[in-house]
C-alpha cells in the first residue's frame, strides 16, 4: 500500500471583509451563509491569494514544480467569493477546489437572525443563561441556545481531518501523488478550532487566543501554527506580523501529578494542588465557626444551620465513617483529598474564607456566590476583546 506523503503544509485562510464585519444589521435581514463579501473585501481576497501566490513561489519557484494542491471551501457565501477572488492571483498554483460544511461558522443558534446586538431585548431569559454559562463554565463550552459552543464547533471540524489525510494518499486511479499542500478558506471560530484539534492544543489556548483577521493566512507545518500573512484589521487597515502573534498553549507543560503553587489553579500545568499551611488555618477557622456546641466535632444540624441543607459539608458528613460526626482532622483530611483530586480555581484558603462569612452570618450564600465568582474571574481574566478586527464571524 501506497504510504502518504512525510510533507504536508496547510494554509488556512478567513474570508475577507464581509458585509456583516461593518454593518451587523445586516444579520436581521439575511441569512448568515447568504452575506457576501464588501468590494474591500474582494480586494483583500485577491491580495491574499497573491501572498499565498508568493509563499509557493519561495517553496517550489514556479507552478509547474508544485505537486497537486488543493483548496477547500466553506459553501458559504462570503468564503466561496473569497475563494473566487484569490484564484484570480493564485489559480495556477490551486489544482482543484472542494466544499465541505464541516467548515462553516458557528451556528449562534436563536440568536440568528435577530442581530446579536438585539439578542438580549428578543430573548433576554435566553441571553441571561448563556452570560451564566460563559461566567461558570468559560467562553468555550457555553452552548448558544439551539446553537453550538466552541466544543462543538471542535468536535465539528475534527470530522474534516480524514478527508485532509485521504487527500495526502496517493491515487494512483486518478494519476496523483499524495497532495502536499492543502488551502482551506473558512471563519474565525472555526480556524481557531481547527487550529486546536489539529495542533492538539488545549481549551485554554482557544480562550487565549482570538479569531485570526479577515483574509490572514495561517501555516500549520509540523504540528505547530504560525502566520505567514497578517490579514487586515477594523477598517481594512492591513497589520503586521508583530500585531498576530498566537500565544502559547497555557498547559503545554502540563504533566500529571507536577504539584503547583496555591493559586495558579487546574489552568496552570497541573492536576495536583500543593496545600499550605494557610489553607489549614483557615479550615480551622471554619470548623470552629460550624461547631456552635463548642464540643470539638461538627454534626449533620449543625452544617445545616450554619450553611443550609445543600452544602459541601453535608457531603463531607456522609463521606466519614458510617456518618459519624466530624473532629477536625478527619474534616481536614476528606478537604485536602478533595483538593487533590479537584484542583480548584482559588486557593482553598480564600474559598474557606468565603465560606466562614457565611457560617459566621456576616455575608449571605448569594453575597458568598458573587465574591467567590470575582475572585475566580480575578485569576483566570478573560482575554479582552480583540481591537484588531471585528471578532463576529
């Protein structure tokens, strides 16, 4: 059997400047996959495919040397006009083109169709829910309503890899060696996807990260990604190489059971979290404020009454022997086994502090909710919003 070829270089394009990236109305009127491309646009797509043009010329020197290479589209209308327009530049390198939907954006879901600007007056109860999921869970594994999350546009575009891979096959039916170079010609959130399952990257390197710019062009060579052509930012200003630099991969050192320092939680390159003496201290402070009796132990009432019958203390309960009342070792001991093996996102130190406030009656659970949820936003910030380009498709 044939064996594929050892090269293999793919060029990842985002469409040029569409008619949605400077008037978002526009989504109200017309379906996403219909909005075309601005007559900029089309400029920047012809530039784009004479970038592309060059970077082959500096690889093979002239056309006739390249080996078979193929472009793969999104059957979306701004990506194919894109597609269109570069083949004006760099057609002579191109020898075929193909469609696949596994390439298209991301489905907003309900929020199609109304503008995302608006989505919070049509469907405000909508709305609410995917604020409170981007805020508990992240940007990446929130789900739009009736829509995807960025897992699934993941789990989407991963289903483009076997093609890629048969394409580096040889066919000899059909008179061609493996195909070395692949252009594929998609959207922001789905090159970024791409990027990350193809690369092996982590979540948190897609959270890092923002959408690529209308028309750059990403090489991804030897399991890593680099750009080769900046694209344009807001207004069609065209950006230099030191404007798009991918970040690293937050785990890229991750290894399992490497202990880490308190704080730098389950994002920095561990499992495993190292508990201090501080921690300690303040677990004691709780457990003095849960037991009322003063008795040295603490009782299923008494975590009831201090926390409410829903509390991480009435799992604690149960975890001790045949449920037995807890002293503070054994309460120390269950605390710290939790804590390796569910790292969490602040030191426990500051989660139990949180937690004697209320046991304390000096803040409320809800007042508890929204300081534990500042401090976790406080040491994983999200990544501010990209000033470069229009990140919308």
């Amino acid at each position: 059997r044939a064996c594929p070829t050892t090269k293999s270089r793919i060029f990842l394009v985002r469409h040029g400047e569409s008619i949605g990236n400077i008037q978002p109305e526009i989504y109200k009127s017309m379906p996403d996959h219909k909005i075309p491309l601005t007559d900029r646009g089309r400029e920047m797509a012809r530039n784009a495919g004479q970038k592309l043009q060059e970077n082959f010329r500096s690889l093979y020197g002239a056309n006739s040397k390249i080996p078979h290479c193929r472009m793969w589209v999104s059957p979306f209308a701004r990506t194919r006009e894109t597609a269109k327009c570069m083949l004006e530049t760099c057609g002579e390198w191109i020898s075929d083109v193909k469609e696949s939907p596994f390439l298209v954006e991301q489905d907003w879901g309900l929020f199609e169709g109304s503008g995302i600007e608006d989505a919070e007056t049509h469907y405000p109860e909508e709305w609410r829910r995917l604020q409170r999921l981007r805020q508990h869970q992240g940007k990446f594994w929130a789900r739009m309503p009736m829509g995807e999350s960025c897992f699934d546009v993941c789990q989407r575009v991963s289903s483009m890899f076997g093609a890629i891979q048969r394409d580096r096959q040889p066919n000899w039916i059909k008179g061609r060696d493996g195909i070395e170079n692949i252009v594929i010609v998609s959207h922001g959130v789905t090159i970024r996807s791409f990027l990350m399952m193809w690369c092996h990257y982590s979540p948190e390197w897609f959270e890092v990260n923002r959408n690529p710019p209308n028309c750059s062009i990403v090489l991804v060579e030897g399991g890593s990604c680099r750009y080769v052509y900046p694209g344009y930012g807001v207004g069609g200003t065209e950006l230099s190489r030191e404007e798009v630099v991918f970040k690293p991969d937050p785990m890229a050192n991750f290894t399992l059971g490497q202990e880490t320092t308190p704080g730098s939680g389950w994002k920095g390159a561990s499992i495993r979290y190292m508990w201090t003496d501080k921690d300690t201290a303040a677990a004691k402070e709780f457990f003095i404020a849960i037991d009322k009796d003063e008795n040295g132990t603490i009782d299923r009432k008494e975590a009831a009454d201090a926390m409410g019958s829903r509390n991480i203390l009435i799992s604690t309960l149960t975890q001790s022997e045949e449920g037995k009342n807890l002293d503070f070792d054994t309460f120390l001991g269950i605390l710290q086994r939790e804590a390796g093996m569910i790292p969490p996102p602040i030191p426990y130190y500051s989660i139990l502090n949180i937690a004697t406030g209320v046991a304390k009656g000096k803040a409320t659970k809800s007042e508890a909710e929204r300081q534990y949820i500042e401090l976790v936003k406080a040491a994983h910030p999200q990544p501010d919003p990209d000033p470069l380009h229009n990140p919308r498709r």
